[in-house]
C-alpha cells in the first residue's frame, strides 16, 4: 500500500512522463502504457471480451496520436484515457453490430452460467445513468480512487462514494430481478 507521499511523487513522475511523450519521447510513452495497460484492458474486457486487447492497443495508438490535445491541467492522464477507451469500445460494439457472428456452442455448462452472469452485469451496467456508469468504471474497471474520480469526474470524493453506492444498489437490484426470473 503506497503512503500519501508516494502516490503524490507517483502523480509528479506520471506529469513528466506525459510531458516527455508529448515532446515526442517513445520511450516515456512506453512507460504510460505499462502503467496503465492493465487498468485499460480490464475496462475493455468487461465490455467486449476478447476483442480487448484490440481495444487497448487502438487506445494507445490514438493517446499517442492526440497527445498534443491532452492538457496537464485538466483531469488525471489516466482519465483523459479512459475517455478515449470509452470511445474505442463503443466503436467496437457499433463495428460487431453490423457484423452477423456465428453461434459457437460453449465447451461446458459453467461456461454458459459464467458468461450468462458476465451477460447479464454488462447488461444492467448499460442500464445505469451515465454518471454511476462512470464512476464504476473508474472505480472497479480503471482502478482509481475516489479522489481521483472525483478529480476526473469534477467531484467531491463524498460525491464519488455517494454516486458508487447508489450504482452498486441500483446494480444489485436489476441483477435480483434479472436472476429472480431465470
């Protein structure tokens, strides 16, 4: 667990690594990516499986392409990526709804009730208001903490945990009712 100190020098080092991509430097734009990678692709998994490595590597690709756009100022570098994810995966479920899939039939029956659950979570997340769509997605997909949400989202922390429970409550109810009649 890093101490207060340390996520505040991780933040200044995060800047200079920003600003060093921005001037052109692969190396430090390397180093974004690692940090952030996992945060990204477990975000890109949750809404479309296993085309997220695609996602992720597209996510990147454009980050890097409009660096000169992202603003030190404004929210977190992760932030300012996790939007440009959110517009990769809503191009990558534009792009499979017009393509026909062919049914593949699963290998074993917890693999259909494992990805009838998944289904179903994806489902009622699409079902929340945007704001507590985001501030899970942050929160439980890109990792970030209340600040840092708050920050991205220009709210308090308070609001952050505010607009979390009533998304996990809301979730929990709609997964209920889903669950009840299967």
């Amino acid at each position: 667990m890093q101490a207060r100190g340390d996520a505040a020098r991780d933040v200044d080092g995060e800047a200079e690594l920003v600003e060093r991509a921005r001037r052109g430097d692969r190396e430090a734009f390397g180093e974004l990516f690692r940090l952030h990678h996992d945060r990204l692709y477990r975000l890109a998994r949750a809404h479309v499986g296993d085309a997220a490595d695609d996602v992720v590597a597209e996510t990147f690709l454009r980050a890097w392409r409009g660096l000169d756009r992202y603003r030190p100022m404004g929210p977190p570098f992760v932030a300012w990526l996790y939007g440009i994810a959110r517009h990769v995966v809503a191009d990558e479920l534009r792009r499979r709804s017009r393509v026909h899939l062919v049914a593949v039939a699963p290998d074993a029956p917890s693999e259909v009730a494992g990805e009838t659950d998944r289904l179903a979570l994806a489902a009622a997340i699409r079902r929340l208001p945007e704001r507590q769509r985001q501030v899970l997605e942050l929160k439980f997909l890109v990792g970030l903490s209340n600040e840092e949400v708050g920050r991205a989202l220009g709210k308090s922390p308070g609001a952050v945990n505010a607009i979390q429970w009533r998304a996990l409550e809301a979730l929990r109810g709609m997964l209920e009712e889903t669950w009840s009649e299967g």
